[in-house]
C-alpha cells in the first residue's frame, strides 16, 4: 500500500477509533499501533540526503514542553508546523494543543502563555502525534536546535506507540555553521534580529515554526549560493570543517 493510499485508509478508520479512544483509558489499540508502524516503515530517511535542495519537501516544527526531561516526566503540550518546499514557505499550518492532565508550572505558562486549563480537553497524544505525522508524512522535519524536539518525540512515539522515531530532524544549525560559521550565536531571536525577522509569537509552537521556516528558506538559498546543492553536499561540507 502506497503512502497516500494508506493515509487515505487511516483516515477513514481513525475517524471511527476515536470515540473508544476517548472512552477508555487512551491506550493504543492495534489499528493505532498498526498506523504508527506502517508510517515508520514509510519514511524513507536516506532519500531526501540525495535530493535537489530546491525540491526538497520539509516539514519545519517546534514542540512546546512542561520541561526539558522527557525521562524525567516532562510532556508535549503543543506541537506546530509549516511546510516548506525548497526555498518557499507554504500556506499549509499545523497547530494543536495537547491533552495534559498534570501541573503546567507557572514558568511554563507564562513563557507559553499555555495554562492547564487549556490542555484538559486538548487531543490526547496519540492523537495529536497521529495528526501531526499525518501532516508531515514522509517530508523531512527541520527544527531549530532539533535536540530538544528528537528528544521528546523519540520518548512520546515509544511510549504511545512502542515503536522507534525514524524521521530525519535536520537542524538548522548545520546551515548556520556552512553559511556564517564564526557566529556563536544560539537563540532563534536572536538569529532573527541578526537577520531583520520580526519576532512574533515567540515561544508558541506554531510562532517559534514560522520564524524558523524564516531562518530555515533564507540559509539554504545562502547554502546553495556556496554550492550545496543537496542536503548530503551540506552534511559533507560540514564534516570538512
């Protein structure tokens, strides 16, 4: 079964799962896990290393968190995303809260602006995961310093669906270090102002991925003009640094 022909089938059958989801315990069940597993047999991770940087298809996303220790109990509480095809920002926007029954510290929610009361009636997890990687499909992920999102995603897709998380997260360091690599810069705000971004939104999911979607466009049209031409022509440049 092909990638669309199977998202076209989980549609239909999820649409029908999700009122026992939401009766019962919010545990997988096996068209759920079949779904997950399917997905990550679909990804094809190495592919997109050898295609064209104009026509690479991205997914550019950033999680908002009760914390930064998914080991240690910290959740997703919002995901948001934008697509990005080669150097152009598309019109197509993912954004969801995410169900969180626990404390949300007062840090948290006012660095996010996301308080408990928002989460409570939110999608669970899984159905917030489900979503997102429906949304992203096999298109490479981009964040901007992706280890605080490969982190939380590798824990949430064990732990709901008891399989690994095999997209590709390219940072958007990598491109930073190619195109400006004596900058010591770190924060997205800050490589914002350094590129006359206005900053809005900040620390919401769907804002922090919009203005690394910015950041994101404008260094790889950089990148190509030093002569990458694919993401491996990056990753190779990178490793010669």
């Amino acid at each position: 079964m092909g990638v669309e022909s199977f998202f076209q089938y989980m549609r239909d059958l999820y649409g029908k799962m999700n009122a026992n989801v939401n009766q019962g315990t919010g545990l997988m069940n096996s068209q759920q896990l079949a779904f997950m597993r399917q997905l990550q047999k679909d990804v094809k991770v190495e592919l997109a290393s050898q295609l064209t940087l104009e026509n690479m298809e991205t997914v550019v996303f950033d999680i908002e968190t009760t914390g930064f220790f998914p080991d240690k109990g910290d959740q997703i509480i919002s995901i948001g995303a934008v697509k990005v095809r080669g150097c152009a920002i598309t019109e197509e926007e993912f954004y969801t809260l995410v169900q969180h029954n626990g404390p949300i510290s007062e840090e948290i929610s006012a660095l996010t602006g996301i308080y408990k009361e928002d989460t409570e009636q939110a999608p669970l997890l899984s159905e917030a995961l489900i979503s997102f990687f429906e949304f992203a499909k096999n298109d490479t992920l981009v964040a901007h310093h992706s280890s605080h999102e490969k982190n939380f995603m590798q824990s949430a897709c064990w732990k709901q669906f008891k399989t690994p998380f095999k997209h590709r997260i390219v940072d958007t360091a990598f491109l930073f270090k190619i195109v400006e690599p004596h900058k010591s810069i770190v924060s997205l705000e800050d490589w914002c102002s350094l590129n006359d971004i206005s900053i809005e939104n900040r620390h919401h999911a769907l804002g922090d991925a919009r203005l690394t979607a910015l950041l994101w466009t404008r260094y790889l049209k950089k990148a190509q003009e030093l002569g990458c031409v694919t993401l491996q022509d990056i990753y190779e440049r990178l490793a010669r640094r």
